[in-house]
C-alpha cells in the first residue's frame, strides 16, 4: 500500500507527504503547495475538496476517513488485494479531481 501511496505523492502534487506504512496504515497529507507546505484549510477543519472526495467515494462503497488535510487510511487486516488496489486506483482518480 505504501509504494503505492508514494507513487500517487509523485503524480499529485497535491499530495505533500505520504506517512506510515507499517502494516496497513498509512496517512495522505493534502496540501494547497508542496514546496510550502500550505494546508488547504486551517487545522482541523477539512477542505470542501476533501469532504467531496469521501463523498464520491462512499458513493462507491470505499470509505476514506479524514481529519483536516489527512487522508488516514486503515484497511481491515482481512481485505483481499484486489478490493485494496481497486480503493487505491478510486483514490488516485479522486485525487485528480481535487483542486485547492
């Protein structure tokens, strides 16, 4: 999953920084400029981008959980390959769409 998240930071400049990785838990950090780090939003308050990427994904049946410009990511242990790389490919499709 964090190879797979690090490659996302590479294609969406939106993505600042990409932490964790042990195990399945990783967090996105969005940010409105990755040379200033500039959070889209004031702490702790998440960006209306942000809030509409959980709701299009949701309506996909993946559910993301965020607080202020973090994406946290926390699969069941149980979930098979496919449905973690399905959630990722839906990520980096949302993340396309997110402008700050």
């Amino acid at each position: 999953m964090l190879d797979r998240l690090k490659g996302l930071q590479e294609k969406h400049s939106i993505i600042g920084d990409v932490r964790g990785g042990d195990g399945l838990f990783a967090v996105v950090e969005l940010v409105r400029d990755r040379t200033s780090r500039e959070s889209p939003s004031a702490w702790p308050e998440s960006p209306a981008a942000l809030k509409r990427l959980v709701r299009d994904a949701l309506q996909r049946d993946v559910s993301f959980a965020i607080r202020g410009n973090l994406i946290l990511l926390a699969p069941p242990l149980v979930v098979a390959e496919e449905e973690l790389s399905d959630a990722l490919t839906l990520l980096d499709e949302l993340l396309a769409a997110v402008h700050f």
